[in-house]
C-alpha cells in the first residue's frame, strides 16, 4: 500500500513494521541526507535537492530494527540505477541461488517462478534456461524494459496484495516465490507478505535474501544505512512477524552478498517441509550476541560518533595546514558517510573508476566526480580519503604510485587509519 505518500515525500515511522508496537526507542539520529542515488550531471546543479532525515529506530517490543523516516518508494525506485547483470560475481552468484533452491526444494518441473523486485531478470534467466515459467516484478521501468527485451516477462509494478490478486488469477499460483535485498525497502511488509502468501501454492515456497544486521554491526556498515534500506533485519522479529502472517521459516544461512546477508526460507503454517536446524542454530546466536536487545546498534552509534570526532579534528589539521583532500570512490553509501561526517564542504572532488559516475555530482552537495587522471601528474593532492572503504586495500593497491608520489590514504572506516 504506498497510500501515506499522497503529498509528503516521506513520514515518520509510529509504529513497528513487524509487530506494529509503538514501543519505539530513537538509538540514534544522523544527519539529515539527500537521497543516496541521486547522482546529477552539470544540468541539473541549480535543483535544490532536499533532504531527508535519518534516523534509527529500536523496537522494545520485538528488537526490529528500522530507519525513523520512511521517503517515498518511486522517488527511489522507479528509475534504478543498479543493474544486477553489470557484474559478474552477482551473476555467479545467482546461478549458485538457483542451484541451490532447485537441489534443496525441487519445486516442480515448468511451475511459476516469481521473482518481486526481479531487476533485470538475472535469477529468473537461470530457471528459465532450466525449463520454469518465469514472471518478474520490478517498479524500475528502465529495468523492466530491459528485462522484457531480453525474454524475461516482467510487470512493471510496486508488488503489492492488489498486484498479487490479479497475478494469480493471470498467471496461476507460483511454487516458488523469491525476493532478494528488497525486503528491506518495502515499508508495508505486511501488505507484502499477504500477497506472497496469496500468489503461493499450498506446498510452495518463498526464498529471500536481505543484509544482515548482525555484519552491520561487525563490520561498521553504518554508510549502507540510507533511505532505501528502511529495515536492518535479524531472524529473531522475523520468525513472529511470518508466525502472525501465517507463515513459518523453514531455512536459512548467512551468505556473503552486500557485506553479509541472510537467505530464509519460509512456507505457508503447516505446509508439508520439516524446519530446518538452521532455524534454531541462528536464533541461539542471535541471542548469544545480543541481537534481541538495543545494545549492539548503540555500540555501532556511539562508535560512529567516536570516529566522527576524530576524522573531524584530522581533516581540521589537514585544512589548517593548507593541504588538498579528495576522495576515492561514490557508491551510494559515500553520501550517508559525507554528510554524518561532514566531509561536503571540505573534498574538492571525488575519484570513481566507474565511467558512468565521472562527469556527475554528488547528492546534494555536488562534489565532482573525475576519473583517476589526476594521480598521474607530477604533483599529486597531499590526502585522499577512501570513500569506499570496503574495497581500501584493492583500491591503495592499484594506486601505489600515490603513496610513492608523497600523498596519503585516509581509512575512515572501520577505524580511523592514515597511511
Ligand atoms: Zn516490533
């Protein structure tokens, strides 16, 4: 349901989107950011480009976390920018999926495969290849477009309990239903679900997969909280949350995309697969963690504060001192970084590999994007701070001459390092 956008561009989260409680605890509020996509070429610099806030939201009642403020989905969605295809260990990666849900489930030969938020057809090519009838959603029409070209039929639509309605009487019910890293971007999980769970047959199954907060924590991926992930799930809210739809986890496993992710596994409440071990296992370890309490996110907050007070003060040094300060990388998640870290003001450009991101501007600040010419010269600028700092040690790898020309790598994440 995407009816509590008819002026407001976003609203304030009151109530849990799992369990519904109002029992809200704010863990922590950065700063307010525009939306991490939104990249602009030179054209559209006069455009304000407004921002949103950004907040973190602990629920008392059943430990889900979420963002504050939900933006609205087609100011996000309906154009995308990420294309699942352009890379080749997503690629791999989902011709594994396939493997693994045909090989684990056996849905039966020539049913319906639907993927919610199917890109550009990527996993759905596999099952196709392999005899499936296959059915896309995506809202991205760039990407839906694409997808058709390329023989994989995709509706072109929010998913939705409507949508599922019509799409079950068109297409039939679906044995298997999957939906990877888009149930942390839809705010009406329940609206969602309700529709999984109408658009399956009684033996089906529903398969997906979404960043785990448990890596968020570990590995201080504070950057990848911006607007379109509105949730930073755990197993534990989840279990209630498909027990009240009706629906019962049976598997899941951590897996290494984004940084860290959970696959789960659900089917409808006494459907006829047993519930895997893997079920009790990552709830013992959620609990021996602490995942079920407000702890571990507000260690994560105040050690993104710690941190901001010392890379404040090194590049106040730096400034003093007259010293140039650029950056390397603009994925989506340098803009979270840039304006908690209120970098904005003080980069005067930023270095991306990607040809498509050089010649634009950052969200809301505009920083230029360039490519890596600039470290060939002769006089190279003195510090350079890694926006994506997940990929640091390729990045100073392939930029040795850097070091050896007298510049000077700025870590910020996960602690504070210069080189
Ligand atoms: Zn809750």
């Amino acid at each position: 349901m995407l009816n509590n956008f008819t002026d407001n561009k976003f609203f304030k989260k009151e109530k849990c989107r799992l369990c519904l409680s109002s029992d809200l605890e704010l863990v922590s509020e950065f700063k307010s950011t525009p939306l991490a996509n939104d990249f602009v070429p030179s054209s559209l610099l006069d455009i304000n480009q407004p921002l949103y806030p950004l907040g973190i939201l602990f629920c008392e009642s059943c430990s889900h976390v979420q963002l504050s403020h939900v933006v609205n989905p087609k100011l996000m969605f309906e154009h995308y920018v990420y294309v699942s295809s352009t890379s080749q260990s997503f690629v791999n990666h989902f011709k594994n999926y396939e493997i693994s849900i045909l090989e684990k489930y056996s849905p039966a030969p020539n049913s319906l495969i639907v993927d919610i938020g199917s890109n550009d057809g990527v996993l759905l090519n596999f099952f196709k290849e392999d005899g499936f009838k296959v059915l896309g959603v995506d809202p991205a029409t760039n990407l839906a477009v694409e997808a058709n070209n390329n023989g994989i039929e995709t509706i072109n639509s929010f998913f939705t309990y409507e949508l599922s309605d019509k799409l079950t009487r068109d297409y039939g019910k679906a044995s298997v239903v999957v939906a990877n890293n888009v149930f942390a971007h839809i705010d009406d999980l329940h609206d969602v679900t309700k529709g999984i769970s109408k658009l399956l047959a009684d033996d089906g199954i529903f398969v997906f997969e979404v960043s785990y907060l448990k890596q968020v924590i570990a590995n201080n991926l504070f950057d990848t909280i911006y607007h379109e992930h509105l949730s930073y799930h755990t197993l534990i809210p989840l279990l209630t949350f498909f027990d009240n739809n009706d629906m019962t986890i049976i598997d899941c496993e951590e897996v290494d995309t984004h940084g860290g992710s959970i696959r789960v596994v659900v089917q409808k409440k006494n459907g006829p697969k047993p519930v895997n071990d893997s079920v009790r296992n990552l709830i013992n370890m959620e609990l021996k963690l602490g995942l079920n309490t407000i702890d571990p996110i507000l260690s994560l907050s105040n050690k993104i504060k710690e941190l901001n007070e010392k890379l404040n003060s090194l590049v106040h040094d730096i400034k003093n001192e007259g010293l140039q300060l650029i950056g390397y990388g603009a994925p989506a998640k340098a803009t979270t970084l840039l304006y908690e870290f209120e970098l904005s003001d003080q980069i005067d450009y930023i270095i991306d590999d990607n040809p498509l991101k050089q010649g634009l501007y950052t969200p809301g600040s505009h920083i230029p994007v360039v490519n890596a010419d600039v470290l060939r010269q002769e006089i190279v600028p003195e510090y350079m701070i890694i926006l994506a700092w997940n990929f640091a040690e390729q990045i100073m790898e392939n930029n040795d001459n850097y070091l050896k020309k007298g510049g000077h790598f700025i870590l910020p994440l996960p602690d504070l390092q210069v080189y």
